[in-house]
C-alpha cells in the first residue's frame, strides 16, 4: 500500500505539560514512521494560514494566542492510511468524545487544550507540511522494521 503523510503537532500544552515523548512513542508503537521533527514556535503568520479554515469561529482568536503560547514539537509522519491512522490514534477532537487508549482520551479533558494536531485530510496534508517544513527538513529512509509492520 502506498505511503502517505501528515503533519503532527504536540500542541503548547502538551509540550509544558512533558507529553511530548508519550505521543511520539504512540505514533511510532502504531507503526508509523518520523520523517520529520523540530522543535518550533508558532508565528501568529503562520497560525492564522495553519487554522484558515476556522478564521471568522468563536474560538479562532483563542486557538491562535493558545497555538502560538509556547514550542510545538512538529512532525511529518508516514505510513498506508497515515492521515487517517493518525487520526484514530489522536481521538475526537473533544477529549470528552475520545476513547481511553487516544492521545486525546488518555490525557485531555477540554478541548481547548487537546494537545495534538493532525492533519485531516491527504490534501490538508500536503499544505501543512509545506507550511511547516521545508523539503530538506524531510528524510527519506527505510527501516527494516517495516516487513513486520506494512505487509507490501
Ligand atoms: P481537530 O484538531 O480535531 O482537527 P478542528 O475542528 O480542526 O479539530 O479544530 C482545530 C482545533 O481548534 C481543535 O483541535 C481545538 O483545539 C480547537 N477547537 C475546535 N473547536 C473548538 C471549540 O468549540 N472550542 C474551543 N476550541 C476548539
Ligand atoms: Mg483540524
């Protein structure tokens, strides 16, 4: 199955919180392999092109002060289905509504501060990669891990 990626941030509060290394070993436990990875501080430039699609919503101002509010820890991850499995892997976007076993339903409560992103679409994808990495910041490798984890 062909590879795809996303783009992944441990969000402010998961990385004061020192939750960081908890996703990043869901992510790769899942399978999923890291082909990118910095730590970064969110401009409000880019926060605003980041969240676009919400400009205008109650909570826009808020999501852009908290996003921008300390480092994110940001990642291009890779895999079959990456976009949607990390997505499942994250839980609802209410922790509320996340299942225990997610990022999101293991340890979050509001949604508000639900420490992670993932993107929610291959096409969203690919924008925000390019939002937050350069192609040189990207690496492609094999690890021979993945015979046990990918079938072909
Ligand atoms: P997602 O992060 O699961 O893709 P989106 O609907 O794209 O969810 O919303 C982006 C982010 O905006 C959420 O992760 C959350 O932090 C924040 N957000 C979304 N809806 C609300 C809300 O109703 N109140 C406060 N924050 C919200
Ligand atoms: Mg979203």
């Amino acid at each position: 199955m062909s590879s795809e990626r996303s783009l992944v941030l441990v969000k402010p509060d998961g990385v004061q919180r020192g939750i960081s290394g908890a996703v990043i070993s869901k992510l790769e436990s899942r399978g999923l392999k890291i082909a990118g990875m910095k730590l970064f501080q969110i401009s409000r430039d880019l926060a605003t092109r980041h969240y676009g699609a919400h400009e205008g919503k109650p909570f826009f101002e808020g999501l852009v002060n908290f996003i921008t509010s300390g480092p994110v820890v940001a990642m291009v991850v890779e895999g079959p289905r990456a976009v949607e499995i990390v997505r499942s892997t994250m839980g609802a976007t209410d922790p509320l509504n996340a299942q225990p076993g997610t990022i999101r339903g293991d340890f979050g409560i509001e949604i508000g501060r639900n420490l992670v992103h993932g993107s929610d679409s291959l096409e969203s994808a690919k924008h925000e990669i390019n939002l937050f990495f350069s192609a040189g910041e990207i690496i492609d490798y094999d690890r021979d891990i993945d015979t046990w984890i990918i079938e072909s």
